[in-house]
C-alpha cells in the first residue's frame, strides 16, 4: 500500500504523534499484559495457567542494547555541527 504523503499530511502527523506519545522508549515487554493474555488463553487451554511470563521472554537482547546506551541514544538530540551553525 502506497501512501500519498502530500495529501495524506495531516493524518500521517496525527498517527506519527499518537505513536510518538503511545510507545515506550524501551520496549522491555509487560510482563502484566503477558499475564492477562495468558489467563484469557487459560480459559480455553487449562495449560497456560502454568505458565509463568517470564518463561515466554528472553530479554538479553533487549538489556544488552539498554546497558550500552544504544537505545538512549536514539532519543538524544543531535549536536548542532559547526557547518549547520555558520549558515545561520
């Protein structure tokens, strides 16, 4: 599906800023939501119920790219550079 950003402005601001403000900066998963999903599947498959959330997720990944600021640094400003400031 192609999207005519021209005439689609508007509305792809909209989502942009609705996601922006939606979506944790670091997506460590919820271990509540996980739990909730389980209990809903448990009411169909009496198994889920031994489930533990932390059985379902492997968050090496996610704390190694924490632990090395790699995630903080996709939120820092970038510093102006000397070219960008002589143009002004």
């Amino acid at each position: 599906m192609k999207i005519d950003v021209k005439t689609n402005q508007e509305a792809i601001e909209e989502a942009y800023t609705f996601m922006e403000h939606a979506t944790e900066r670091k997506p460590y998963p919820s271990f509540d939501g996980l739990r909730a999903q389980l209990d809903m599947v448990a009411e169909t498959d009496p198994r889920a119920k031994t489930v533990r959330p932390e059985q379902l997720v492997d968050l090496r990944i996610i704390q190694d790219l924490d632990k090395s600021g790699f995630i903080d640094g996709l939120y820092r400003q970038p510093a102006l550079s000397a070219r960008t400031t002589a143009r002004n």
